[in-house]
C-alpha cells in the first residue's frame, strides 16, 4: 500500500468516507463532503463543516463563504484547483450547529489527520476557531490569525473564516491582508526545502496523526 501515490491513496480515502458512519452526524446528511484540490497541493484549508448548500452538493465552500474564498484565491493568482479545501467534520451539523467535540474529534482522527498525512501541505491554514483548536488546541483565532506557528513538522497559519468577513467588513480587510502573505510564505518554505516529509499511513490501519 505504501507504494501507491498520494491520489490513489487520497482517493481509496475519500471513497471510504463517503460511507462513513462514525458519528452522529452521519444521520441527517444528504452528502458527505471529503474535500476538493489534489493529493500534492502546497496549502491545505480547514474550514468548519458543512452548511446548507455543500450538504447538497458535496463540495467544500460552494456558498457565498466559497465565494468569497474564490475571490481571495484569485487575488493571489490562484484558484481551487491549486490548494485543498476542507472542512473539520465532513457531515452537516443540524441546523448549522457547531459540532460538538466528540464530533470534531471522531471526525479527525478518522479522516481530517489521514488527510493531512496524506497531503502533507507545506502550509495548513485554519479558517476560524473550530479549525485551529483541532490543530493548536487552546489558541484563541484573534491572537494566532496572520501568524505562522509550527506543530509537528506542519506550518500553521491561521485566519479568519471567509463567513465572518461577510458579517463584518473589517473581517475582510485582515483576510484579504493574511491571504496576501500565503505566497511568500508558500515559496519561502518550497525555496529552504522545509516541505513537511510525515510518513503518510496506510488506509488499512489506524492512521491518526497528531499535530499538537
Ligand atoms: S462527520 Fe466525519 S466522522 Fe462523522 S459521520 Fe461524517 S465523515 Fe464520519
């Protein structure tokens, strides 16, 4: 198994979790929604979980949050198919609830951290609260946003969720600031070499890694 390339092994992944029944969000979603963007992208987004119209869907970010999204990837020059795009848990939360914890972490260990394992992005960017305390447990988002931290060979760089700089005008203005510093960032890790070389897991067995 170790032999098989990151996409296979990211697509037999994603094949696995649209049958996922870990926990209880699986009882009132129409679709599961694994993530989008290819096995060998650079940075990796974790948004929060589903709403509305990705349950429908499928996809990651397809409301006015992923547009939004779109609009500050295209600011850079990029776009979704460059990066990967996910979320904490990968069911909708009833009535768009938070996730409970035992939620947020069934759902990690099961799939987000084989996810990271997997892709092994050269730079994680969580997307709100719930995003970086699956990654830097106890950090509040006001005081780690726009600031690069390391955890477990993995650079972190937290922001706002695109769904706060829809409420908020200023929101917009600190992401439009912070995703302004992701190609930088992207290409001074690339240029020392500092990719993050974590031995993906096999599908077959527990794959669990710990960022904290
Ligand atoms: S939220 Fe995650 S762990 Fe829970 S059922 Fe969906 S895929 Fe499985």
């Amino acid at each position: 198994m170790n032999e098989v390339d990151p996409q296979a092994r990211l697509d037999i992944m994603v094949s696995a979790m649209l049958s996922c029944v870990a926990c209880p969000l699986s009882e009132n979603r129409q679709n599961v929604v694994p993530g989008t963007g290819p096995a060998n992208a650079n940075i990796m987004f974790i948004g929060e979980g589903p709403g509305a119209n990705e349950d429908l869907q499928g996809y990651p970010f397809v409301g006015k949050s992923g547009r939004l999204l779109d609009e500050l990837l295209n600011m850079i020059g990029w776009n979704r198919k460059d990066v990967y795009i996910t979320n904490t848990v990968k069911c909708r939360p009833p009535e768009n609830r938070d996730p409970f914890e035992s939620e947020l972490k069934i759902c990690q260990e099961n799939w987000l951290d084989p996810q990271i394992a997997v892709i092994q992005p050269s730079i994680i960017v969580p997307l709100g609260l719930h995003a970086l305390q699956r990654v830097i447990p106890g950090m509040k988002i006001g005081d780690a946003r726009g600031k690069t931290f390391s955890r477990n060979g993995f650079t972190i760089f937290p922001t706002y969720h695109p769904a706060a700089a829809l409420r908020q005008k200023r929101y917009k203005e600190i992401l439009t600031e912070d995703f302004k510093q992701l190609p930088s960032l992207i290409n001074n890790i690339l240029n020392k070499g500092l990719r993050t070389t974590v031995t993906p897991p096999t599908t077959d067995e527990s794959h669990q890694i710990n960022l904290c």
